[in-house]
C-alpha cells in the first residue's frame, strides 16, 4: 500500500507540474475519490499541498527544471 500511494503522489505531482488540470480531475485520474483526499495523502507524504507544489514547481521548459 505505501508503494501505491507514494506512485500516486509521484503521478499527481508530475500532472500537476505539467498540465492546468484543476486539482480535482487530477485526483480523480490518479485514483482519490476528491480533492480533500488527494490534499491529504499529498501533505502526508510530500509536506506541502499539491497548490503549494504547482506553485513551486517550475514551468515545463524552464530553465530550471533541466538541472
């Protein structure tokens, strides 16, 4: 179970740095029932919300996200 949760956080953190889905569909895609339970099992494993993680994340193509 801790392997499945952490690759769905893995998929959910790269949707969310990649794409303009909205948090829900991306929860829903990844296999969360909503958004709180995405939000949850996100903080849990990564210490940030997933909106704290696509702010931070860089752009795709940016200069920092080669590095």
């Amino acid at each position: 179970m801790t392997y499945l949760a952490s690759w769905r956080i893995d998929l959910a953190a790269d949707l969310l740095r990649e794409t303009k889905a909205t948090v829900g569909s991306i929860a829903r895609r990844v296999g969360y029932a909503n958004t709180f339970a995405l939000s949850v099992a996100f903080k849990r494993l990564r210490g940030i919300t997933p909106t704290q993680h696509r702010i931070a994340a860089p752009p795709p193509g940016s200069e920092n996200e080669r590095r």
